[in-house]
C-alpha cells in the first residue's frame, strides 16, 4: 500500500511540475495522473526484471504510437545499460536514446532515467527488451557511459522515416542500431562504415507501404517527416525502407546478437 501511496503521490507532483519532454509534440497537453502513474508502475516494474535478468545491456523499446496498420508493435528504442552501484546503493538502469524535439527537423541525444523513458505519451503501457549476447554488452558498455563515443555517429537532421542506409537523416532506431555496429567494429568512424557493417551481417529495414497522398501530406504538415532521401524507384513504388523496432528486434535474433525479446505489459 506505501509503495501505490507513493507513486500516486510522485504522479500528482509531476503532473503540476512536469515539463515538456523532449521527443513530445510540445503541445500544452498535460498529462493526467494516471497516465503518469502507470508509466512509473512500467517503469518500476522493468526495473526489477532487468536487474534479475542478470544482463548489463539490453535493447529497450516502448510502444509510445499506435503503429499497427504498418504491422508495427513499437515505435522507439533506446540502448539500456545497468548503472554500478555507489556507496552501497543498489544498481539502477539509465537509457541513451535519440529523441526528435518537438516534431521539429532536429534531434538529439539523451541519457535518461527508466521513468523518463516510460512518461512520454505512451500509447500502449508495454516495454520489450533484447538482451544481447555477452561479447555486444561487452562492447557497448563502455560506449554508452562515454558521452563522446555514444554521440559519435549522431546526425542532427531527422527524419521519422529517414533512409535506413542514407546519410542525409537520421532518425532515433537508426541511430541506435549504427552505434552499435559502431561498438561491433572497434569504432565506426563513420555512418557509412557502420551501415555497411549491418549490410554486411544481414540486417533488413523494415519496407513501409506509404500512398502518395500519405507522403505528400506528411512532408507539407510535419518539418519531422522527409522522403527525398529514399531512391526515386523506391519511393515512388511507395516502398519506404526505414529501420524500425520490429525489424531491429528480428535481425539481432536471426544473427546470433541477441535473445528473443522479453515483453512486458501492464494489464
């Protein structure tokens, strides 16, 4: 009862003090406290399944859009590391992941806490997680505690849709799967080493069916959303190849780098 007391009543602060997170719409929309208080609950929940999982690294992913007419569960992932313990404290879990700002043309990186991670709007309160084999933790361990290796390949410009293998965008699953290829191989020096690392060992974007209309209208409304980047005969046979969760999730089990993914829903 102290522990619902206490989420209850960090919820109700949050909602009074709360400010916009970056990746949101940045509409004055605030949230209400149930939605903050099952975010916290998901949050604390994964929490203790990663520290019992006995992993150092996992692949992080949130449902944060209802992206299922693409035959899409999740629309965003993070890199999740487990934070040592210090003076006696117990081990948390912080989260580098790449976040569009306000649906502008530009994005960042940031590292954030679980919590953060599960308040951003979610759409469906569920997390999954890949946890990698020991030699990918091995190597993008130390990158993600190191704030110049992690933001090495991190291209501003963003595009929600960006290119899988362009260099023009970037948006946030891409800069996670570059970066660790980057970790895979010594230290990509560049985006295009690195995408070429993934060809190499397999990986497949995820090949959206996107009318002309959808296009057109996403490009006029929304500074977050560009095609020109795409190949002409891909994306004028409404073939736009973009690396999403789902995709990331199946080619790290189909090449041996990861387990199958771990789910987590609140009911």
């Amino acid at each position: 009862m102290k522990r619902i007391l206490s989420i209850t009543a960090l919820a109700a602060a949050m909602l009074v003090t709360q400010p916009a997170l970056a990746g949101r719409s940045c509409e004055q929309n605030k949230p209400s406290v149930r939605t903050i208080e099952r975010g916290l609950v998901l949050a604390e929940r994964t929490l203790a399944a990663l520290e019992a999982s006995g992993a150092d690294v996992v692949v992080l992913a949130r449902a944060g859009q209802d992206l299922s007419k693409y035959g899409l569960r999740y629309s965003h992932l993070g890199l999740a590391y487990r934070q040592p313990a210090s003076g006696g404290t117990a081990s948390t879990w912080r989260i580098v992941h790449k976040l569009n700002q306000c649906g502008s043309a530009e994005a960042a990186v940031y590292r954030q806490g679980l919590g953060e991670f599960f308040l951003d709007d979610l759409w469906r309160h569920e997390a999954a997680w890949v946890v990698p084999s020991r030699e990918v933790q091995d190597e993008l361990l130390p990158l993600l505690q190191d704030n110049a290796r992690a933001t090495a390949l991190h291209h501003k410009p963003y595009s929600i849709v960006s290119y899988a293998w362009g260099q023009r965008y970037q948006q946030s699953n891409q800069w996670a799967i570059e970066t660790l290829a980057a970790a895979m191989d010594g230290g990509a020096p560049s985006r295009g080493v690195a995408q070429n690392w993934l060809r190499v060992r397999g990986y497949e974007p995820a090949a959206l069916k996107l009318g002309p209309l959808t296009r057109l209208g996403a490009r006029a409304s929304a500074a977050n959303v560009a095609f020109d980047d795409h190949p002409n005969e891909k994306r004028f046979a409404d073939r736009i190849e973009t690396v999403t969760v789902d995709s990331v999730f199946q080619w790290l089990q189909r090449a041996g780098l990861g387990s199958a993914p771990v789910i987590l829903r609140l009911p």
